[in-house]
C-alpha cells in the first residue's frame, strides 16, 4: 500500500483519511518517539513523504519489531539503503487499521511521484 505522510506546525502526520472517516483523530496520525525524526531522514528535512509499505512481500528497506507494548510497538531500522543507521521508531496503534496487527517486519520504500 502506498502511504502519504506530510509535516504540519513542525509535527509528522499518516494521511489516512478513512481512518478518520471510521472515527479515529488527526492526532492518532501523529508520528512520534523516533518515527518523526525518521520521516524528517527519509523526507531530507521536507514537509511530505510517500512510503510503499508491505509486511510480507519484500521491498528496497525495513524495519524489524523488537517490542511491543499497550500503546504500540517499537522498530528498528538497522540499516538503509545499505548504510548502517540503527535507528529505533515507535509507532502507534493506527499500526493496527493499516495492517491488522503490528508486523514482525514492514518492508517500504520512497514512492517518488
């Protein structure tokens, strides 16, 4: 699935308007704990990203579960592009709406469009 994210007042957001439209908030879009500064590495400091994202079919990157807890699950992305960058992200429960439960692995990649 490809997955818009975009930067507004400085804070990192999933476009996923039929979440919203199903009753969540913008504010459960928000990327947080790691996952923000992430998407500002990915982006090079933008204000929009899209990300194919996929949790069984392998893509260019990932990043791999090493925890889960009440309120989401923590990543790790140990390498990218074949750099060695070590970067943990938590992300949230909207996790849940997009794959049905927090992968051992999501596989991504930048769309450029």
């Amino acid at each position: 699935m490809k997955l818009p994210f975009y930067k507004k007042e400085g804070r990192w957001y999933a476009d996923l308007p039929e979440y919203i439209h199903a009753g969540g908030t913008e504010a459960d879009c928000e990327m947080v704990a790691g996952a923000d500064t992430w998407l500002d590495f990915l982006s090079n400091n933008g204000t929009n990203i899209t990300l194919e994202l996929d949790h069984q079919e392998p893509l260019s990157n990932k990043i791999t579960r090493i925890g889960i807890d009440d309120f989401g699950a923590t990543y790790i992305a140990h390498e990218y592009n074949e750099e060695i960058v070590n970067h943990v992200l938590w992300i949230c429960p909207v996790t849940l709406f997009v794959f049905g439960e927090y992968p051992e692995t999501i596989y991504f990649q930048i769309v450029n469009e």
